[in-house]
C-alpha cells in the first residue's frame, strides 16, 4: 500500500471511473476482478475519504455554444492580503472562469475561461477582470487548438507496481 492507504485496486477503479464515470458496479467489478459487494465496498470508501471528489458529464464546449477558450494570466498589486481576497471571491462568481489557480513566478493567477465569442470575451475582460480592484496586469491567451485535454490524474505514473515487486 502506498502511504495514503491506497493499493492497485483502488488505483485500478480510480483509472477506470476517471475515465467511464457512468459504469455500473457490476461493470466495475468485472473489469477490476472483484465481486460486487466488496467493489462497492472500495468505491463508497474512496468517497468518503475524499479520493473521489465528485461524478461529472464531462461537456464538449463548441457544440453547446463556448466557442472560445482562453487562458489569462493576472498579477495583481501587492498591497497586503485584500486584492487577493476580493479577487479570489469576484472569480468565483464569474461563470466564464472554470477554473483559477494561483501561481508562483510573474503572475499571480491562471484563469482558464470560456466564451462564446470575441464580443462576449471582450465585455468579460474589460466589464468584469479589468475592473477588478488590485488587478495591475492581465494577459491573455487563445486557445487555437486542444492538443490534450483530460481530466484523468496520471495515476500510473505513481509507480506502484515498481515498488511491490520490490
């Protein structure tokens, strides 16, 4: 077992469920050979514990109208800890934000945002991240091309079947 109490089957039903989240139990049981009550079992303990954070419908963002796709970077003024509080709660009531982290280097924040269109990406740029109180600097990039996009974590490469040969 690893040091977070996880051995390869929960990695086995993690890899799975990342990938085809709508399988049954008995499907899930099948591929990672194990009986159904005791994969049950395993899955509802990976909940509890927060392994699996939640179920979701992974959408295709051109086909229900998000037409565009940005990443912006932001650097906000260092005046004590307000801007990066209020900034923090603006991004999270923006629904073009699907996702913000804050970064170490130039900037402060990776916003990962999508729009339908150039028009709607220029009122949310200068109506709602512009405006932001502390924002000094904001950079945009589009996005032309998804070359790889997963929300799959790369649990393979986490070596456990290295270290139990071992």
């Amino acid at each position: 077992m690893n040091p977070f109490g996880l051995d390869a089957i929960d990695h086995r039903i993690l890899e799975i469920l990342q990938r085809e989240g709508r399988l049954s139990n008995q499907e899930l049981a099948d591929r990672v050979a194990l009986s159904p009550a005791p994969c049950l079992r395993r899955v509802r303990a990976l909940e509890q514990a927060g392994v699996i954070r939640q179920y979701a419908a992974l959408l295709e963002p051109r086909k229900v109208g998000l037409g565009m796709t940005a990443i912006i970077t932001v650097k906000l003024e260092k005046k004590g800890n307000m801007p990066a509080e209020s900034f923090a709660k603006a991004v999270r009531s923006w629904p073009e934000v699907v996702g913000c982290y804050s970064m170490t280097g130039e900037t402060d924040y990776l916003l990962w945002t999508f729009v339908e269109d150039l028009d709607h990406y220029t009122q949310f740029l200068t109506g709602r991240l512009l405006k932001q109180a502390g924002v000094i600097d904001v950079k945009s990039n589009i996005v032309l091309e998804a070359i790889k996009n997963t929300t799959a974590l790369p649990l393979g490469q986490l070596g456990l079947e290295r270290r139990r040969r071992r």
